[in-house]
C-alpha cells in the first residue's frame, strides 16, 4: 500500500494482510499526504484502533460476501475527512455517541474508541460513529493546521 504516509501504509498493509486471512474484503482509497500533521503515533492509534474494530466486528458476519470495510482518505475545503464503514453481526449500543465495548471485561477495553476520539479532538476534529441496519459508519473531519 503507497498513500504518501509511511505510518498509515504500515497499518495498512498490515491490516490487509489480516483481512485477506478472515476473508474480508479491505478496499481502500486514501491520501496519506493530507495526514502529514498527524503524528505516527496519532495515526498507528486512529487507523489501528479503527480498523481492529472493524476486523473484529466483520468476523461475526456469516455471509462472506458481505465481510466488507472501506476506507476513505481525502481532503477536502481545509479538511482531512476520513470514513470507515463496515458490516456487523448483532447490535451495537451507544453511550454519548461512541459505542460501548462488546466484551464482558468492560474494565480493561473499550479504550480504542476513547484514544481515537482523543487524537481527533486534541487537532480541533470531530468524530462520530453511527450503526444503521448492519452497517457501522466511522466519520472523522479535522482541520487541516
């Protein structure tokens, strides 16, 4: 994978890699050079976090065919918008607009989700999450510095 953002290649490759291994489709579209502001270790958080939980969620899909996430990267109007959307299986619940952990150790996870709201906030972003039917939506606008 060549973005332009070595960080974001890294995690992409290598979440690709286990993609391919769950039989989960990962299409991908992204402009790694719009992230260039971010730190590595902001990016390995957002997109690693993420793209785990996506993994994670589209494994419980039976339908194969329907094993999908994708990814967009793009700037736009001063923007870094970033999407992630993928299938999932059962329900998700939301507390203050960021889903709750689905695992019985509520104590020691759910601090995915809080990192990656963290590193969107800390550059002047927003992050929402939504699950409509079976599709989750990741969406992520930060200014550009």
């Amino acid at each position: 994978v060549e973005t332009g953002n070595d960080a974001l290649d890294t995690i992409l490759t290598e979440k690709g890699l286990i993609c391919e291994r769950e039989s989960i489709t990962f299409t991908c579209i992204a402009d790694g050079s719009a992230l260039g502001f971010l730190k590595p270790s902001e990016i390995y958080s957002l997109f690693g976090n993420a793209l785990d939980n996506a993994i994670e969620a589209s494994r419980d899909v039976g339908d194969l065919a329907l094993r999908t996430i994708s990814l967009t990267v793009r700037e736009a109007i001063g923007m870094v918008s970033i999407h992630i959307e993928n299938r999932f299986a059962g329900t998700v619940r939301f507390v203050d607009g960021m889903p709750i952990t689905s695992k019985e150790d509520k104590v020691n996870h759910g601090f995915g989700t809080k990192s990656m709201e963290m590193v969107v906030e800390h550059h002047g972003g927003t992050l929402t999450m939504e699950a409509q039917g079976d599709l989750f939506c990741l969406d992520a606008l930060i200014p550009l510095p």
